[in-house]
C-alpha cells in the first residue's frame, strides 16, 4: 500500500498546496493520508460511502469527509475544498467515483485512477478537452519510487494505518469483510 500510493500522490504534487480529493478510505486511503503529511502536502478531503472509513480517515487527519453516496457530495466536495480542485485520486475505481472525481476538477485539473474496481469511463468524451482535464491511471510504482519511499520513512515519522490481527482461521471472515467493505485499514492473518 505504501509504493501504491506514493507513486499516486508523485503524480499529483502540482496540487499539495490546496486540497486534493481522495476517494477510497480504506488501507490505501489511509496510507495516502499518513504520507500526505510526510511530503509536504496540505491534505486532503477524503470520499468514501462507510461512515467508519470516513471517521478512521478523519482520525488519519483528513481535512474533512464526504459520503460519495450523498445526493450532493459534490456541493460537498466544493464547499469543503473552499478553492478549486486541482488533482483527484481514485483509489475506488468504478463508475460513480470516476465521475465524481471528474466533476469536482476544476478545469486544467488532473484525475489519477487507481482503484481496480471496474465499470466504464462514465462521462462524456467532450468534457475531457472542454475543461482540459488529465486522465492517468497509476498501478503500483517503481523501484526509483520505492527508493523515495524508503527514504521519506527513514526521515520522517509516518503514522501507522490500522491493523487488524485475525487469527488464520478466520481467513474467510476477514475476506468477506474486505469484499464487503467493512475492513478499517488492514487485516492480518497470524498462525
């Protein structure tokens, strides 16, 4: 989770100096937050549907929460924001929070995609030049960035995303539990 985000949030440090939007609260969300503060940025508003992932990344010290699933989550986005919105990482990766995420850049704005989740770009191909956005996707990273990684966590202190220790035998619990959501942060198996 640590390359995985770092090389996301690389891809958006243009924008560390206003609010970047992050959708997905999960392992990842949370370990974007953590190391958020360790390379300087000023934070992020964080959107997810589970009002426990909202408060473990408000906790994680998100600037402020959305739920993705509210009728104005994007009236939301923008009042939290106070200025436009710059770069967007999708940790989530399904129709809705590509839309989203794209509706609440501002225009030159940037949408990283990373969530797997799956579905169809949901906007209108117009829209791309119009308001001049960028569309990346990012897949885990590279060894120079896991280099930077490894540095910034030698320099700095980067907080730790929650564990839950779960005992091998309930490895189909703590499956059902990260394919239904309910997983805060990570979940490890111990004999």
């Amino acid at each position: 989770s640590g390359v995985t985000t770092y090389s996301a949030l690389k891809k958006v440090e243009f924008a560390f100096d206003s609010p970047i939007v992050i959708f997905g609260a999960g392992g990842l969300g949370l370990m974007a937050l953590s190391l958020l503060k360790a390379m300087g940025s000023r934070g992020a508003i964080v959107v997810d549907i589970d009002a426990k992932k909202r408060e473990a990344a408000e906790r994680a010290g998100a600037l402020a929460t959305v739920d993705g699933g509210a009728a104005d989550a994007l009236e939301q986005l923008t009042k939290k924001a106070g200025e436009p919105i710059l770069a967007v990482i999708d940790l989530v990766g399904n129709a809705k929070t590509t839309q989203l995420g794209f509706d609440c850049l501002t225009k030159g704005g940037k949408l990283v995609i990373v969530g797997l989740f799956g579905g169809g770009a949901p906007w209108a191909l117009p829209l791309i030049p119009i308001k001049a956005i960028t569309i990346q996707g990012s897949y885990v990273g590279n060894l120079r960035e896991t280099q930077e990684l490894l540095d910034l966590v030698r320099a700095k202190k980067i907080a730790a995303i929650p564990v839950t220790p779960m005992p091998l035998g309930k490895a189909n619990e703590a499956l059902a539990n990260l394919k239904e959501g309910r997983q805060i942060g990570r979940a490890i198996l111990t004999p």
